[in-house]
C-alpha cells in the first residue's frame, strides 16, 4: 500500500509539472501585441 501511495504521488507531481511546462509554451507562442496571425484552413 506504500509503494502504491508513493507511486501515486509521483504521477501526481509528474502531471503537475507536465501542465505547468505546457503552460509556459503557452505563453511564449502568444502574438505579440498588434501581431495579427491569419489561420490557414485545409492544408493537408
């Protein structure tokens, strides 16, 4: 039951850290103000 907690809580963190690193690129592909991005449909 130990090793099943400690497991658990490892995933937890992991995950955490995980969203947290999908958060931060994010906000570094955000446009720059006045940027204007066209969204290009049917490419493939």
């Amino acid at each position: 039951m130990r090793k099943f907690l400690i497991l658990l809580g490892l995933l937890v963190v992991i995950g955490l850290a995980g969203l947290w690193w999908l958060g931060t690129k994010a906000e570094q592909g955000k446009p720059a103000p006045g940027e204007i991005r066209i969204e290009v449909e049917d490419v493939v």
